[in-house]
C-alpha cells in the first residue's frame, strides 16, 4: 500500500543519514558517502513518490506559479537536466569539500540531492495526471540516457590521479583502503550499481511497455470481431 512504501522510504532516509552509515560516510569514507547518495537518489526518491496519492499534491497546484512550476521541472529535458546539474555540482571537489567542513552546508546539499531525484523520477513514476509519465518508448530512452552522466562522472572520480576530497586522506583508516584506493572504490560503486540499478528500472518499463501493447492489441481485437458481427 502507499502507506507503507511512503514508510519505508522514510525509515531507509533516516537509516541512511544517521547512525553508522551517516558516521562512515562523513568521517571515514568516501565510498560509504557514495552508497549514502545512491541509496537517497535511486532508492528513497522513487519510493517516496510511488508512496504519495496525487490528491495529496494536488491542492498546491491551485497556486498558478507552482503549477507552472511543476509543470516544467518535471518534463523529461528539464528533469533530466536537473538531477544531473545538482549531481556534477556535488561531486566538484570545491562543493564537494565545503560540505564535508560545514556540516549545515552537507545538510542542504543531501536535501538538494534528493528534491532533484524526485525531479528526475517524476516522469516515470508520476502520481498524477496533470503531472503526467512520459511513454513507454520515452521512458525507456530516459533512462538509459540518465545512466550516461552518472558514468562520467563516476569514471572521473575512480580514475582521477590525485586525492579529490582531502578529508578522506586525513581520516582513520577503518578498513584496509588507502585514500586513493577508497576513491577508486567510490567511483565504482556509483558507477556499476548505479548503472545497473537504472537498467533493471529499464526492464520493468520494458515488459510494461509490451503488456500494455498485448492489452491494445486485444482489445482492438476483441472491437474488431463485434464490429463484424454488428
């Protein structure tokens, strides 16, 4: 029910920005860090949405401009083009590194994280109809698209020559990485489940795409063989 997947969604933000992980990924490593973002982005994103009925949000599209809005943050260019600005901004060493020294700094930046992974999995996932998914064919273009820049700058971290992020070389060492090794570990868990993660979404979409296509198909069928009877 919604209910519960709106709870669970809850339940996984709060596990993953507090207690041990929150710890690990703030003072010890850069790849905990990593499977903090993935799991607000792909995982509590799209489950808060699929938790939330479209009459709750529907009152504040009343107010024109956040109509307006909503209207054009949530088309698939715009959608695209936010997570992945929001997505680049936060992995350049300059923000990257503020946030890791000003804690109130790290905490806007996870909320502007996961208000853009809501962004960009509205048109898949859209509760409502003013606010519509884009196709099935769209969808799928989507997201294999979405993949592309979270693998650039995934490889850039992984494979980058020098230290990106200098808290993590000063940090406690809590498991047998280096800085540099911790880094490249990082970048791949971005990288390859991110990627995955996106591709099984992509599959889902696709048998959907081609139920969808066998209900038309039988319908016009079953259309067909009454209009020749009539």
């Amino acid at each position: 029910t919604r209910p519960t997947i709106y709870g669970v969604s809850l339940l996984l933000m709060f596990f993953s920005l507090n207690g041990w992980v929150h710890d690990l990924s703030d003072s010890y490593l850069f790849t905990a860090h990593m499977v903090q973002h993935l799991v607000l982005a792909l995982i509590v994103a799209p489950l808060m949405i699929m938790g939330t009925p479209g009459w709750m949000l529907r009152p504040a599209l009343k107010v024109r401009w956040i109509a307006a809005a909503a209207s054009r943050a949530t088309q698939p260019i715009a959608s695209f083009a936010i997570f992945n600005v929001m997505l680049i901004a936060l992995h350049l060493p300059p923000l990257y590194n503020l946030a890791m020294s000003h804690h109130s700094v790290h905490i806007v930046e996870h909320l502007l994280l996961l208000a853009a992974s809501v962004i960009m999995w509205w048109p898949v996932l859209s509760p409502m109809p003013e606010l519509p998914r884009t196709s099935y064919p769209g969808q799928v273009l989507y997201l294999f698209l979405m993949t592309i820049p979270m693998s650039l700058v995934s490889v850039s971290i992984a494979y980058s020559g020098s230290i990106l992020y200098p808290a993590y070389a000063s940090a406690p060492r809590v498991m047998h990485l280096s800085p540099m090794e911790d880094q490249l570990l990082g970048g791949l868990t971005m990288w390859i489940p991110g990627g995955l993660f996106f591709f099984a979404v992509i599959s889902v979409v696709f048998f959907r795409w081609q139920k969808s296509g066998a209900l038309d198909s039988r319908a016009s069928a079953q259309v067909d063989l009454i209009t020749a009877k009539g």
